[in-house]
C-alpha cells in the first residue's frame, strides 16, 4: 500500500474527489502495530475482501479504483491505514459502479462480525428513507442483510453518489461564507422537523436516554481535574452547559467529512447513521467547531444560527450553540482523557496528548465569544 504519512482519507459522496486526503494531526502513524493483530481485535473478517468481491460480483458490480487523484484503497488496504493511524473501522466506505449501466453509487459495508454494525446500517436506511424528504438527497438506494444460513456473506448499505462535477468533500478553508448560510439552515431545518411516530419509534432514535444534561455532566466531570490544569474556568464551563436543552432532531455527526459542498453554494449532508432526537445545538456546534480555521466561514456561520431573519438575536440558539460547542469538545476530551489513563492504550498516549490543547483552546474561545455575543 503506498504510504500516506499523516493523511486521512477525505471520504463523502465524492467518488472522483474520494482519493484526495484530509490533511490532520490526527492521524500520526504508529509503526508498531501489528495489523493483523489489531484486525482480530476489532473483529474485523479475516477474508472480508474475498467476501466484498463477491458482493460485487453477485450484483455485476466493481469497486471505482480510478480517480483523477489517485487510485481509491482496496477494503485490505484502508482497513491497514486505518489501523495504522489508530483510527475507526466500523465500515467499509467505497464507491461502486454496475458493469452494464455504467452508474455509480456509494457503498457502507461491514467487515466485522459484530451484528451493532448490521444493526446500524439498518438503522441508517431506515432514517433516509422514513424521514425524508426532511433530510434531502442523497437518497438510500439498497439495504442488504444476509439471510440465516448465509453468513459468509456482507450487510452493506448503497445510497447515490454525488457527481464531482456537483460538489465534494471540502476542507476548512474550501468552505464559502454561502456554504455556511446553508449549513445553518439545514442545521434550522433539521431541528424544526416534524417527525412521524413511525421514525420516532426506532430502536436507535432517542440519543439521549438518560438526559442531555447528565451526558455532558458525566464527561465535564471526567476532565474536569485536566480543565483546572489548563486554566480553565471550570464554572463557566458549567454555567453554559447546565441549563436545561431542547431535545431535536439531529444529523448526530454534522461534521466536514460529512459534508458535499456544492459548486452552487449549497451543501448536502451523508452519513445519517447517528441521526434521531439529539439536543438543540448539537449539530450546530460539531460544525462550527470544524470551522476554527475558517475564521470568516465561522462568524457568518454564528450569525445565522443565532439570529432570525430580522436580525434580532435568538437566545435559545445562542446559549444552545455554545453548549454544543463545549459538548463536542468534552466528548473528545473525555475520550482522550480515559484512553491515557489505560495502560492498553499506551501505543496512542503521545498522539492523545498532542490532541488535548485544540480542545482546550476551542473551550476557551466558546466561553469568550459566549460572553461576547
């Protein structure tokens, strides 16, 4: 497999911009590890390419390899990158095209034995195609799950593909002041569906069972002793998230990777695995913390969401906007927190601790422009 350094794949709906690369400190390559090791850790199928082709060839399908950047990884071989950079392999993200008809469309396959992953891809398809048309394109094309006695095959979820020629993955600093007008009222949109009985009885819809407000006490309280450390000021911290939230519905994962940005100004969002009742604010501050380095994108984004069309400031959506930013932000901390604390881990500790002051810093800035809006 050629080498990518600290390159994350940039994925989306984007299968001819698919082979471009997100460029983070988030994927530091840890030479030791063992792949195959690590795969039987995962639970990954040891022959899951073998029983990919052959999903393919069932449906006289072939993986899309060829881009104008480059050629698209094997299931092997992002599944090594993957685990090379300690990152997630909940699902095989890739591109396929019918051999007779020429069409493209996106694929989510599962490569481990776990029947959560099935689970959640059922739960995906049933999302877009239950609540749409509130969740626009693209749309769910085929939900695949073998049947009893076929357990050598693969669950996969197929939706359309967004043509290059329409929109792509985009980094930061690719996203127009109209990208993020549109985000925001996508993210509006979303929060003011009117959801049927039908999606809202799903296994997976309720985000927060316990309560929105004892989620993001239980991480606040995790990294609280590390906040103090920081200079953190862990009573403002705690004055913006305890107010009680509105619980909405939400994307769940409104994030760049997850985002098409279209030539048009537009944007249009894939990956509903995580969507159902999640909190006002929740997607808006996932979005607006991934805008850091789009200073401009960012403030036209805040403007937005927290003002209504006469320009008179919303305070619900202001106080909730930064209450999901300071969640998104304990939800990696807590994560990193728990993970240096586990000597299992030890092989990602230094990754873990050159992450930690991002989310510090973007705290900071939360509680500053929260005082200053």
């Amino acid at each position: 497999m050629t080498e990518r350094g600290s390159d994350i794949f940039r994925m989306g709906s984007n299968y001819e911009g698919a082979s471009e690369m997100f460029k983070t400190g988030d994927g530091e390559k840890e030479s030791k590890i063992d792949i195959v090791l690590e795969r039987e850790k995962r639970d990954i199928f040891s022959d899951a390419q073998t029983r990919f082709e052959k999903v393919l060839e069932e449906r006289d399908m072939e993986q899309v390899r060829d881009f104008p950047g480059g050629e698209y990884p094997s299931l092997d071989e992002w599944v090594e990158f993957r685990v090379e950079h300690g990152r997630g392999t909940n699902f095989f993200p890739c591109f396929v095209r019918g051999k007779e008809s020429g069409d493209i469309s996106f694929m989510k396959v599962q490569i481990s034995r776990s029947s959560k992953k099935v689970e959640a891809l059922q739960y995906e398809y049933d999302i877009m195609t239950k609540a749409r048309p509130g969740i626009g394109e693209p749309r769910a094309l085929e939900f695949y799950q073998p049947e009893p006695g076929k357990e050598n095959e693969l669950a996969f979820l197929r939706m359309e593909a967004i043509p290059f020629e329409e929109g792509r993955v985009g980094l930061p600093e690719e996203w127009t002041v109209d990208h993020a007008r549109d985000a925001s009222s996508k993210i509006k949109s979303l929060e003011n569906m009117d959801v049927s009985e039908e999606v809202k009885t799903l296994s997976r819809f309720d985000k927060f069972p316990e309560g929105v407000e004892v989620v993001i006490g239980r991480n606040l309280a995790k990294c609280e002793d590390n906040l103090r450390q920081a200079g953190i000021d862990v009573e403002k911290v705690r004055n913006i998230v305890s107010a009680e939230i509105r619980k909405v519905f939400v994307h769940g994962d409104f994030n760049l990777k997850n985002s098409i940005i279209c030539k048009d100004g537009t944007i249009k969002e894939v990956d509903w695995e995580l969507a159902g009742q999640g909190f006002l604010g929740q997607d808006a501050g996932k979005l607006f913390t991934e805008l850091r380095t789009n200073k401009e994108a960012q403030q036209v984004f805040l403007q937005a969401y927290c003002y209504d069309e006469s320009g008179e400031l919303d305070e619900e959506r202001k106080r909730s906007l930064f209450a999901g930013i300071i969640a998104e932000n304990l939800t990696h901390l807590a994560y990193r927190v728990e993970r240096l604390g586990d000597p299992q881990k030890v092989k990602y500790h230094e990754i873990f601790r050159k992450e930690l002051p991002k989310y510090y810093q973007a705290i900071v800035q939360a509680i500053e422009r929260f005082e200053g809006t």
